[in-house]
C-alpha cells in the first residue's frame, strides 16, 4: 500500500516518518487514513504533522517514534514481565479509549502496529484500514475481510462491520500473548487462524501459565468473547477493567461545551474558610495602620497651619471672608468674647465667634500664658478654643468647617 521512510524536518529540525501511498494504492483509503489520524491527539496515538501530494503521489508526514515495535519484543515467544504486560496493556487501551471516542475504529490491531518511543510509551500507529463512524463511513465492501488473521475479531471474519468492540478482540489476543508468549489460535494457513477466531475456544490462560496476574488475564478472556456483547464495549471498558482511570485523552475546542468554573477557583477578596485551600493563591493582606498614620499626619499639619493663621500677628485688620472653622473637642464653656478679654493677665483666652460675617479682635498681655480650661456641661454655643497668644494683637476670622480631632 505505501513506503514508509525516515525522514529530517529541515524547517523544525526534528526527525519525522514520511508515509508515501503507492502509485497503484486506494487514494480514498489513504486519505481517509490521514483523516483518522489528524482528529486524534493523545499521547499512546501517532500524531500525523503533515498531509500532501508531491508528483501525483499523496503523502503523510508522521510522528517519527524509533523505539521498536511490540512485535519486536514478543519475537522471542516468552511472555512479558508482569508490570511490562500491565504498562502495555494500559497504554494500549487509553489511545483506544481515545480513539474509540472519536468515532475511530482502527480494525486491524497488531503487535507490529503498536510503536514505541524513546520513553517507552506505546503508541498506536497504521490506521490504514481505521473504519471512522461517522461522515463517510468505511470504503469495504460488504462481505470483505480486513485485518491480520491472528488477530481477526470473529465479526470481522465473516464480514460483519467492525465496531469498538471488534478492536476489544485483537487487544484480547495481544494480551493473550505478552501473558503466555504464544497467540490463542496458531496456523500457518491464514484462512484457518480466521476459522479459529469465527469458532474456536482458546485455550484457558492459567493451563498455560498458572502464575499470569488474575487480573490481566480475566481482561483477556474477557475481551476473547466470540459475541461482541459479551466483551467490554470499547477501550474506556478496557481501561477500567485494567483498573486505569477512564480518559480518554483532550478534547477538541469544536466539540467542548463552556463550562462555568465553580466557585472555589475564582479568585476573589473573601476570606476562605478554615481547612480549604484557595486555587490561586490570595495576594497578601497589606496593613492600613500606615495609611491611618499618615491620615493623621495630614491632619496635624493642617491643623498646626491653620492654628499659624489665626494666631499670626496682624498690623491691619483683615479682610471679613468666610474660612473653615476647626472644632476642637474639650471640657466647653459659657464665656463669650467679653469674658476672655476681662481674664486676668495671667491668663489669655481667645474665642472664635461661630458668625459667618463678624470679625472679633481680641487684645492680650506680651505675656504668654495657659489657663485651665473650665468645666462644665457642653452648650450649643459654638465651642471655645484656647490658644496660647504670642502678640498684643490678635485677629481671628469666624465660621470654619467642622473637624473634630479626639
């Protein structure tokens, strides 16, 4: 059908597998393949780079992935390590759990269509003969038989569609031989291997190997079943037969639904509660003690300048205006204007008239001295304030607004 070469990407500078349709090949087949292989994206499939034609002939550019193939480690016909078989077999039903949710049937699944890469990791490759489910169907003709014989599902032999469940088979049997070394069915007619597959029993894993992980080998006679509904539907049943969780692989963006985050991962400003971690991390709580220091600061200079206007010395009167007033909460007093220019000369009090149009000028000692402010019960008269007079003469203005300083 094709020639496959290895190839270098000189634009990406990576090495890359160039699968190249032979010049009497099905056209539709490979493209078809091509097609199969760009709607999946997983990391146990090949991945397809690249699709084109050059001088009549169509071509693929492929995931190159040089660590052999599993063919070439069941050549020795001895069974695989028990953790290798499980490692395997895992992979090789999470990129058919991809697939098979895709709509991609693969149908002729093979040791030598399972690839490794550097890491190991098995990979499935060669859907040359991949049936998709939807848009145009499979090209076979009905009542033709595809697919390896030794690896055949019983459905396929008789020329019945194959579904997922037709891959389930030829996993069944690859399990069947990493666990025993040997294939359920043996001939070297390929026609009576396909018999075999259509209506034979295999023989029981356990009268070949007693020691073959229960697990692993219950999956094999599972997926063996000759009756398509009696094996795990697909690769996602494998894979939870296996005891792997069911992904099956990243979505496209074409067929994914929004989806509203839940709450727990918005980040916000609300405290979380106790014993639950935030999704992103909160930015740290800053302190407002500085920003209520420096409210203050502001306060007392402002206070402090304008305390520097009333009491600056003046030789003239000055003009009548309309300043804010400072309010300056203390024991209150009933002593007007006339009181505080008939206080003793140890003692100097200056009021401000809450009057919006009045200018009082008060006359004081060169003396600077501080009485004790009077009690009594606050009044609604506007509040005295006390300030320490440096001049003889002194002019304030009235009706500031209010700020109340503790």
């Amino acid at each position: 059908m094709s020639e496959v070469w290895a190839a270098d990407d000189a634009e990406l500078g990576r090495r890359v597998a160039i699968k190249l349709l032979a010049p009497d090949a099905d056209t539709a087949r490979f493209e078809r393949e091509a097609r199969a292989f760009a709607s999946l994206a997983h990391p146990n499939v090949t991945q397809v780079y690249d699709y084109g034609e050059e001088d009549g002939r169509p071509y693929m550019v492929l995931e190159y992935v040089g660590g052999g193939t599993l063919e070439d480690r069941l050549r020795t016909n001895e069974p695989l390590s028990d953790g290798e078989a499980l490692s395997i077999a895992t992979g090789i039903a999470a990129g058919l759990a991809h697939a098979h949710a895709r709509g991609v049937v693969h149908r002729d699944l093979k040791p030598a269509n399972v690839l490794f890469d550097d890491e190991g990791r098995p990979k499935l490759a060669d859907f040359g003969i991949a049936r998709l489910s939807a848009g145009d169907g499979t090209l076979t003709e009905a009542g033709t038989v595809l697919g390896t014989a030794a690896y055949i599902s019983p459905e396929q032999a008789t020329g019945e569609p194959a579904s997922a469940a037709s891959d389930v088979y030829s996993f069944g049997v690859i399990l069947y031989r990493m666990l025993t070394g040997r294939l359920p069915f043996e001939s070297n007619d390929p026609l009576q291997l396909v018999l075999h597959h259509r209506d034979a029993t295999p023989p029981p894993i356990a009268s070949l190997r007693g020691d073959a992980p229960a697990l692993l080998a219950a999956t094999a006679t599972a997926a063996l079943a000759k009756d398509p509904r009696e094996r795990p539907r697909d690769g996602a049943a494998l894979l939870a037969a296996l005891g792997a969780p069911a992904a099956a692989g990243p979505t496209t963006l074409s067929d994914a639904a929004t989806e509203v985050l839940p709450a727990a991962v918005v980040r916000t400003t609300a405290s979380t509660p106790a014993g639950v971690e935030p999704a992103y991390p909160m930015p740290p709580q800053r302190s407002r003690v500085p920003v209520v220091v420096a409210g203050l600061a502001v306060l007392a200079l402002a206070g402090g300048a304008l305390a520097y206007e009333i009491t600056r010395p003046s030789s003239s009167s000055v003009e009548t205006g309309t300043l804010p007033s400072i309010t300056i909460p203390t024991h209150a007093t009933t002593q007007t204007t006339a009181a505080a220019t008939t206080a003793p000369p140890t003692t100097q009090e200056t009021t401000t008239a809450a009057t919006t149009a009045q200018t009082t000028t008060t006359t004081a000692p060169p003396t600077t001295q501080t009485v004790p402010a009077t009690t009594g019960p606050p009044t609604t008269a506007p509040t005295t304030t006390s300030v320490p007079v440096t001049t003889t003469d002194v002019t304030t203005t009235a009706a500031p607004p209010a700020i109340t300083v503790p």
